[in-house]
C-alpha cells in the first residue's frame, strides 16, 4: 500500500553530486575545498568529542559569539543551521506559502526548485541572459520572496553590492534571499546591507572556503525579526540541528581566518590558471568568481567530455539543463589535480 | 515589517530542556547517559575529522551497513537522520496532510504536537487512563497516522510487543510510528515486526542509550516503501543530513556492542535504586522502563521540587503539562548523581 501524502506526488527530489565509493577518483565535481579543516577546527573536535553524550546547545551559542563578531551583527541576528541547505528551506517555508511565490533565475542552484516543489510554492524562473549573466531589474518588484545566489551557482558570475541593494530596496514588501556559498573567492559580501535593509537575509555555507563540507554547517544573517522567524521553524522541526563537533569545528575555522584567507587567496589564484588553460585549449570560460568555473568547448559535448574524464579517473559535473547543456563544471582543485584534468583533456580532445 | 508566513500565526515552539552555561548543575533534566560515548565512537571521530573537508556520503553507507546487519533488516529498510526528531518531521511530513490527520497519547513527547501543528495537521489526543498508562484499545482504527512512544515519555511506561501489533494491525490504512527512544533499557524493540507489517515505522535515538545527544544521530526503521517516502523528503529538504563525524560516531557505537550492553544494565540497575529510594521517601513512582522515572509527593508540589533542587545545583525537569503537572521527571543518572540528588530531596522534605 502507498501511504505517502499525494502532496507530493510530482516532488522530484534534488539529485546530488556523485560520491562515488568504487573507486579513488580526482573529485572535481561538489565544489569542495581541495584543502583539509583548518587544524584548530580539527585539534577542537578531538577535545570535545568526549562531551557529546550530552546535548549540544541549541541555540550554540559558542559558536554564535565567535561568529557575530566576525561578521559584525549582533547575536540575534544570525542562525546556525546543518549545512546552509537547512537555512534555505528555513526561509523558503517561512517567507512563501501560498499567496506569496518564489523567484529565482532558471540557471542557479537547482536546490531551490527541489524546495518550492517541496513546500508546493509557487516558482518563477527568470531566465538568465545568453551570456547566462543575471540582469538585476528581472527582479524589481517582483511581489515575490527571491532566492539569488551570488555568485551564481552554476556559473559563478557575481553580482556587485550595488546590484543587490538595487534588487533589496525594490521588493520591500518581500525578503531577498542571498546565498553567498561561494561569496569568499575574491567577493564582497552583502552582509553589512542587512544593518539597513530589514527584508534582506544573507546565507553562507562553511563547505567551500572553510572546508567543512563534510561537518554540515551554514548560517543566515539578517534582521532579529527575519531570525526569530527562522528561529521559530527550527525550534518547530530540528531544536539541536547543530551537533557539538560541528559546532566546535565551526568556531575553529572561524577562529584561524589565516588559513582560511591563504586558502582562498590560493583558490583565486587556481581559478585564474584553471580559466587561461582552459582557454588555451580552445574552451569559452564564464568569468566565475567562485571556486569553479563552468566552461565548453565546440570540439565534444559536455556530457561526452564528463563521461570521458570520469573513465580516466576524473569527476566533473555534468548538469545537463537546458541552457548550460554544453557546458561542464569544474571546481578549483589543487594545482596537482587541475594539472592532472588539463592533461586529460588534452588527450581527450 | 512582518514577513513571516501567517500559516505559523498560532504555531508555538518546543521548548527544549535547560542547557545552563550559567554554572554547572547535576544534570538530570534530558534523559542523557552519564556514560560518556564510548572509546571506539571516540577515536573514530578524531580519526576521520580531517576528511571533512570532503562531503559527508548522503546514503551514509557505511553506517547503514554496520546497522542493518546490527537491527536484522535490509540496507533500503533504515533512514539515518540528524537526530531522531528529523525522522519524526519527515513521517510527520510524509503521512499526514489535510485529509489524514494524527493522534497520539495526550502525555508524550511534546514534540509530536509541535511538529502537527507545524505542518498544520490535524491532531488527535488520547488521554492516557488515570495511572498515566495507554490503553491499547483507545488506539485502533483510528483513520488517522499513530505516533507512540514506547516506553512512553514522561511516563516510561512500556506497552508489550503484543500490545503494539495490536494496534499495527488494526490500522492498516495507515502509518503506525513507535518511538523507542528509550526502547534499550530493559524492553523489547518492535523492528522484527516492520517485517511482517507495511504500515509500521519504528524509530530510534543514539542520544540515549548509545551516549550520543551531542552528535545527533536517529533512524527509522520500515518497510522499503516507508524508507523510500522518508527518502524523498530527505532529498528534497537536506540530502547531506547526517555529517561525516556523526555517521562515525554511529558507527563506533554500534559497533562497541559490550560498552552498550553494561551501560544499558547499569542504568536498569540505577532506575531501581532511585525508584525504591524515592519510595521510601514517601514518593510516587511510575513503573519507568526507560532511563527515567516520573515521581511524585504529596509533601512538596512538583514545581516547588524542581525549584528546590535547582538553587541546590541539581536540574530536573518540571514538566507543568495538566495532566502531571504534580510530577517531576529524573533523568537516572550515575550513582553520584543519584545519591546527590536524594540527599538534596531529604534535605527539602
């Protein structure tokens, strides 16, 4: 018998990157840091790991001092979630329901459909333009909640901070989700426009410039009032969605902001050198300001360049929508895998 | 500006137990374990803290496989999740909705009518009979989705084997879930029966009998076609829900079989020794199966005890629901614990 709700009876869930057991491939395909957690993240977990046969702090608050002053907001406004996923559903349940739809562009994070699907909100994809770059006045006014990733996933294009407040003050009646997972690559952050903007939440994620993929840990950052309502959902759902090795992982990588700055210094540095070879093998590379690009070439389709690369030992992400259907997407490794995927290609093409 | 969504205009948040950071108390208030995790769970963890810079494995594989074999049941028959709690949502999610509604006893784990009145389903609740117990037979053909705890919360009152199947069976149109988050300390687990009926989900916790609060680690155990409902609402809300640490930690637990085994007899030991001593003491007690008891005395209202024992450095829980607002829960602790908490209760009667 089927006992599952007929709400959902068209949720296609989200399918995520390939993490494949069978064997030890070059992993260029989840966007993830080519660097280990920072060694005072690591040195915190193996401290406190003896204390986790009692409840993590729910509202984690260790964590969420450390992290108010990095960021510059008070503690009542930023929210710790498991893995900025948890964040983005957070908002997506509290600032949609069914008078009030979502937009987003049609080439971003394909997270966000799977969630309005989910939540059985209404979605508008606004379709990028052909240099699949975002055109901010597709979003004034939208009456819409509006989810932006910036840099935008898939393509890593970055929107400037007078872009953003240009979308913020035009949908006053309506919260402007920024996901900024990849904002650390060489970006400004939109997080102080939160001080003057109360419809405004930025999210972050520690799985790409923190390394912490592995270790679920993201945030939101906004107005007390949009927290306290994310607040409440959680307390709802998921009181202790934050475990305490997690937690102290998080105030690890927080705290050495060296190791992080050199890492992403490094990463921009790769992107550059990924982007030229690229280039010199004859590919069109967009002008990624994260820790992947996404980039073609007329000399073999993407999904045959995917499937060729994965034969020789190398995964890239292959996401086949429509308007990026030539393209294939490639995160920033370290300069021994980026040198191992340009020599693949070159034999391949 | 309000931007919250008005479907949660009446929706009131749980209220977790106290996690003081004020000072440290005798911590007897959430039904922790006092054993610390053990040693395997321990050194897995700092062994693999440094590939979490790396995502977590969405289908947790490797704890799946240690489980399965553990529990008896197929790879595709158990769902891991960020605390039993997520589990809890996603079959809440799942199996309910406008026009099939929920019903369980009316002193339980207050979460389950938190999480109906989140998703706004219609919620049904039996009283237990005069001695707190359930009546099985309030419990069939219900038409409506059954969350039981087993042994109960608040009460630790165990229902048998028999007594669950009896409802599993008379409610065949619909999902029945037994949360044995306190199944481990004395009583016998209702999984062998997810084999012979579809409509059964059985989930449990690491957070208790397996020393594991802090790192947030539950599952559910059905049919295929239960697991696969839970499956598609993990994959369209957090596919990576479970990180890296925890799924060894889980592992390490699980694993460590005899640490699990002298644990759980200690606190069975533990809970007869705080019974009888609260006894003679002129309190009431219920017949607890689980890591607590639920007392009561005519000399000192339930509120004032806790009250008491707080400015005395101890913390119980006050649970202030109607119908045992004149109890106070006791988390069976270590035998310091306990006789430091008896010693308190002497000197305030």
């Amino acid at each position: 018998m089927n006992y599952f709700s007929k709400k959902y009876d068209n949720l296609t869930p989200y399918t995520p990157g390939e993490q494949p057991q069978d064997k030890k491939y070059i992993k260029l395909n989840t966007n993830e840091s080519p660097f280990p957690p920072s060694p005072f993240s690591q040195r915190l977990v193996r401290e406190y790991v003896g204390d986790i046969y009692l409840y993590s702090d729910p509202t984690v608050n260790k964590l969420v001092k450390v992290a108010s002053e990095k960021f510059g907001v008070n503690e009542d406004e930023i929210l710790f979630t498991n893995g900025s996923d948890e964040a983005l559903y957070y908002a997506m349940l509290a600032f949609c329901d069914d008078s009030i739809g979502a937009a987003f562009p049609d080439v971003t994070y394909g997270f966000y459909k799977v969630l309005g699907d989910l939540t059985n909100t209404d979605c508008k994809e606004i379709p990028v333009k052909d240099d699949l770059s975002i055109d901010p006045d597709d979003y004034k006014n939208l009456n819409r909640t509006i989810f932006i990733a910036n840099p935008n996933a898939q393509t890593g294009l970055y929107l400037t901070n007078d872009e953003i407040e240009d979308i913020v003050k035009n949908n006053k009646e309506n919260v402007v989700i920024v996901d900024e997972a990849y904002i650390d690559f060489g970006n400004e952050s939109a997080i102080p426009l939160t001080k003057k903007y109360e419809n405004l939440l930025v999210t972050q994620t520690f799985s790409k410039s923190r390394s912490l993929a592995g270790g679920r840990l993201g945030f939101a950052i906004g107005n007390k009032s949009l927290i306290n309502n994310l607040n409440t959902l959680k307390y709802s759902m998921n009181p202790y969605n934050v475990n305490t090795m997690t937690m102290y992982a998080g105030i690890g990588a927080l705290i050495d902001e060296d190791y992080f700055k050199k890492n992403c210094e490094t990463i921009v540095k790769s992107r550059k050198y990924l982007k030229e070879n690229l280039e010199n093998l004859g590919f069109e590379v967009t002008n990624s300001c994260s820790n992947f690009v996404l980039a073609r070439t007329a000399k073999k389709s993407g999904s045959d360049l995917y499937k060729e690369l994965k034969e020789k030992g190398i995964l890239v992400r292959y996401l086949g929508d429509e308007r990026i259907k030539d393209y294939v997407r490639i995160t920033v490794g370290s300069k021994e895998q980026l040198d191992a995927l340009l020599k693949a290609i070159g034999e391949i093409l």
